[in-house]
C-alpha cells in the first residue's frame, strides 16, 4: 500500500502570541484560547482526543492522558504573519525579509501604471475589509465600471469587480496585470482577483477567487516530484505557491467542500502528500472579528474528523496545523504574529507523544518527507520529528 501525508492547515488557527508578537501589534493575541473564551467554551472532541486541550487552557477543551496522537506547538521562524510566509516555511522555506504591506494604500506610481496597462480607472486604493470596500463603492463601480483596488494589513493587492460588470476573465488579466507590474520593492505575496455579484446593499463575495502568488524558490514540494510521487493541492494550495510542486489542484468553496474533497482523495491509491487549506476560519471569521462563526466553523470541523480518520489507509499520516493567527477578539480585522498547533495521527504511529516546542513551521514539511521516504536537500529548513512518532 502507498505511503500517504496528510497536511490540513485550519487557516489562522493560532495558538498563543509568539516571543516577538509585541512588534506586530500583536501582544496577547491567541486566536483558539480568545475564541473558546469568548464563546464560552468550544466542544472539540475529536480534537481534544488528539491532545489539543495539552497545549493550552483552550475553555471546553480539556487535556488528555493519552492523546490518540502526537501533539506539540510550533513557532515561526520566518518574519511574517500571512499565508504565503506560514505554508513556504512549513515546506523548508525561510521568509528572512517580510513581504512589503500598504497601510495607506499603494504608491501613485503604482496605481497610475496600473491604470495605464488596464486602460482605465480604479477606485479605492485603500486598506480595506473585503466585504466593507465592497458595500462602500460596488455602486460606484457599477455605474463607472472601474475596479476596485484595496489591500489590508497583508501583503496582498486586492481587486474587486462584480461578475456582471467585469467579467471573471477580464478581471483574472488584470491581476495577471498587476502581478508583472509588483516587482523588487514592491513584490506583494499575492494578487488576489475578488470577483462579486447582487445587487446594492446586498452585495456578495463569490467562489471565483483566483490567488496570483510569488512563485517560491525550490522547496519540499520539488523533493515529493522528483520521488515520482504525487502532491494533491486542495483549497488554495495551489495558488500559494504559484503552481509549483503540485501534480493536480481542487479548488474549493469552502471547509465543508475541501473535507469532501480531501475525503474523496483518500479513496484513491496514490503515493504522496496531499495539502489542504480551510480558509473560512480567516477568511469568513477572523478577519470580520466573527468569534461565534469561529467558533461554529471549528466544531464543524471536529465533527468532520471521523469520517477523515476512517478514509485513511494504514500507512497514512494526518498533520493538522496552521499558518499564523487571526483572533477574532481582537480590535483589529487582521492576522496576528501566533504559534500554531501541531496534531499527528496515524493508525501505525505512536499515541500520547508530547512533541514540545518546535522552533519552525518547517518541521511538518520534514517530517511528511521522512514518513513518503524522499530525501530533502539540506538546505531546506526544519527537523523532522519523525522519530519521535514512528513505531
């Protein structure tokens, strides 16, 4: 039977600020423990028996004897707090200088030349909530038919258009656009195309995101490849990093979609890793400060959790982990500097591991390359944990 990882990445599900998060603005940020706190509690079971509650006092969720698997934390070694930074590194690559962000909005040099090669007009260009920019100029947009131009405290450049008015390929160009133009000193992590429809005061974001990401520089993926195995992106793995180091993509709606995706996978024989990405916890939750919808979508997932364990073959490692925080409790609507939880399952591996403190995201990318038996170039960053699971 084929050797399989699993990587599920619950977006933004920190756990507990890290040693520099006062830089970030981010001191007493911990989006799992704040969450559980606000609610009153979160019912994870599942998660609790894979030895979640040992990692902090996460209300409702209590510690475990012996948890069903390995559990531990682990720290960013990049500097960052974004999506692109949390998935390069947990595939060996360190992010030394963090992506540039745009607090007041981009450079008129930048906005104008954009313009230029899209032959009209945009609106916005500002740091913006997704769904706020849209309820203040969709209407304007449609009587003007100019993009919407926004970004937040990520490194991304955001463009927002009504499907009706710019049509999806039209709008996809356009990043394509501002991609080529984002270079040097200004090479944003992602473009992002952020297609909507309704109508004025009801406006909606759809599924048709489309990421336009840096591609990164040869990692753990390219290991996976070159072993003749196969990398199964699902979520927006794909887009993070660029297409690069995966043989097929499923993009998703969203959580409920990329479990029946992932469950779907699981079914079929295949040697490699397949990577996951749930992105509503940040994008649904954390950044519009939804602490109850957080909450919600955690437990909608615990409850998920069977049904993974039982599609999984023998010979399978499961890894649930995260890419960086966003508390929802928080003042601000953006991702906060965090630790990430680390959980490991598998039928053959050991249970009740305390894996401790790992000093890098990049730990898991080692790790699922040791379990699928393929070599990592030593320059990739992380220490493979697998050892300390394996029986």
């Amino acid at each position: 039977m084929p050797k399989r990882a699993v990587i599920i990445v619950l977006d933004s599900a920190g756990i507990g600020e890290m040693p520099d998060s006062e830089e970030y603005g981010d001191k007493g940020a911990n989006t799992l423990v704040n969450t559980a706190r606000r609610v009153g509690g979160l019912h994870l079971p599942h998660l609790e028996a894979m030895g979640l509650g040992n990692l902090a006092p996460i209300e409702g969720v209590r510690p475990v004897e012996r948890a069903e698997g390995a559990y531990g934390i682990m720290q960013e070694m990049s500097r960052g707090k974004d999506t692109t930074t949390g998935h390069w590194e947990m595939m060996g690559i360190i992010t030394e200088k963090p992506f540039p962000t745009y607090p007041h909005g981009f450079p008129d040099e930048i906005i104008q030349e954009f313009e230029k090669r899209i032959g009209r007009k945009v609106l916005g260009n500002i740091a913006a909530s997704g769904t706020e920019i849209i309820k203040m100029l969709g209407e304007e947009h449609i009587k003007t038919g100019y993009p919407i131009v926004y970004t937040s405290a990520d490194s991304v450049f955001q463009i927002a258009a009504h499907e009706e008015v710019i049509p999806l390929e039209e709008l996809y160009n356009m990043c394509k656009i501002a991609r080529s133009l984002l270079t040097g000193e200004h090479n944003v992590g992602r473009v992002i195309a952020r297609p909507f429809r309704g109508e004025p005061g009801n406006f909606y974001r759809t599924a048709n995101r489309h990421d336009y990401a840096l591609e990164p520089g040869r990692n753990i993926l390219d290991c996976i490849l070159e072993k003749g195995q196969e990398v199964v992106g699902i979520g927006k793995i794909k887009d993070i990093f660029a297409g690069r180091g995966v043989t097929r993509s499923y993009p998703t709606g969203s959580n409920q979609e990329g479990v029946n995706r992932l469950v779907e996978v699981l079914s079929q024989d295949f040697p490699g890793l397949i990577f996951v990405n749930l992105v509503d916890f940040d994008q649904l939750y954390g950044h519009r400060n939804d602490a109850s919808g957080y909450a919600r979508a955690l437990q909608e997932f615990d409850a998920r959790l069977p049904e993974i364990r039982e599609n999984m073959q023998d010979d399978d490692m499961l890894i649930i982990t995260a890419d960086h925080g966003c508390d929802p409790t928080t003042p601000g609507t953006d991702h906060t500097r965090e630790q990430v939880p680390l959980l490991v399952y598998g039928r053959k591996l050991k249970k009740g591991v305390n894996l401790g403190r790992r000093k890098t995201f990049a730990d898991v990318g080692q790790t699922a390359a040791e379990h699928l038996e393929v070599p990592v170039d030593k320059n990739l960053a992380g220490e493979s944990f697998y050892v300390l699971v394996r029986c």
